[in-house]
C-alpha cells in the first residue's frame, strides 16, 4: 500500500491527466462538443509528460491537439449554426478524401522515421510515428465529425500503448489502454447516432 501511495504521489502530474483524459473521451463517445473544450486542457498536461519519456511524436501531437481543438470547437459551431443547427452533424468521410489521406499517410511514414536518425534517444520511432500520424488524421476527420476518426483513435491508441510502456509510464499506459478499447465502442455509438440523425 505504500508503494502505491509514494507511486501516485510522484506521479500527480499523470494522475490528473488520466482523470481528465478519461473526461474527454466520455465526452467525444456521446459526440459532445464540450470535448474541445476540455480537449484544450489536455494536451497541456500531456506535453511534458511526452517530453519526459522522450517519445517526440506524442509531444508533436499535443501541440497539434492544443491548436486543433480551438479549431474543431468552431468548426462544430459554425457548420452547425450554417444548417440551422446547434451542432453539425455526423457523417462518413468521402470516399476519395479517405484515399487521399490514406496515400498521404504512406508517404509521409518512413520520412517521419527517419528522424530518428537525429534523435537517438527517441523511444521507439515506429510506433511513435505511428501514433502522431494518426492522431493527425484522427483530429482533422473528428473536427469534420466523420464517425471514422475513431479507426484513426484504434491505430494511434495502440501504439501510445506500446511507447508509453517501453516509457515505464503505467498511468499515461493505463489511459492509451482504455481509449483503444473505447474506440471500438464509440465507432459502434457514433454509427448509431449517424443513423438516428440520418432517419
């Protein structure tokens, strides 16, 4: 019990950030556009905990989260506000965008790799690359509210949970772990709701 204690104690800093990523990602399942707001929050705690465990992909990224979240709050908003809504609604991603971002996502690949030529204490730079990637796409298809931003989440989940291991940090471990099985979830409950919306 006092090795948990001391653990969670040194670790505040990934205690909080397991607390609120597992807001935000309650909060993107039921499609919520308070997720962006909380999503401006999070990439502040995630970066210097990426930073530290020397995984520079995942520090990239919550840089990227912090600016694409403002941008995702407004585009909801707005493309909502356009239709009379409050909020824009669910749909799939067409089909030539999909091709597009799947060539973009190959070519860019093994350049991002290669960095690691420069960075030689970057933690595995596959999955790493793997990851920002993803997220990349993931973010860009979850601000048009494409329901298949969460195949992005499966990939780039999967992957956090492989850097944040060889990183020894079980807490950031512990939250990439759940937002990977809940991506399956929430594909299955954001194609529901397209449904609903769509009849």
């Amino acid at each position: 019990m006092d090795f948990l204690l001391s653990y969670l104690s040194s670790h505040s800093l990934e205690l909080v950030t397991v607390f609120v990523s597992l807001l935000w990602l309650y909060l993107e399942y039921k499609a919520s556009i308070w997720l962006w707001l909380v999503g401006i929050i999070l990439p502040i705690l995630w970066i210097p905990i990426a930073w530290k465990a020397h995984l520079y992909g995942m520090l990239s990224i919550n840089i990227y989260y912090l600016i694409t979240s403002v941008w995702g709050w407004i585009a909801w908003l707005r493309r909502g506000s356009q239709d009379g809504e409050e909020e824009v609604p669910i749909t799939d991603i067409p089909r030539k965008t999909l091709l597009y971002t799947l060539l973009i996502i190959f070519a860019l690949y093994y350049p991002l790799i290669r960095l690691s030529v420069y960075l030689p204490e970057w933690r595995i730079p596959w999955a790493d690359a793997l990851l920002t990637l993803s997220s990349v796409i993931g973010m860009i298809w979850m601000a048009r509210k494409w329901r298949q931003h969460w195949l992005c989440w499966i990939v780039a989940n999967a992957a956090g949970v492989i850097s944040l291991l060889s990183a020894q940090d079980y807490l950031s471990t512990f939250v990439y772990a759940v937002n990977f099985v809940t991506a399956f979830f929430g594909f299955y409950k954001w194609t529901r709701l397209m449904k609903r919306d769509q009849a």
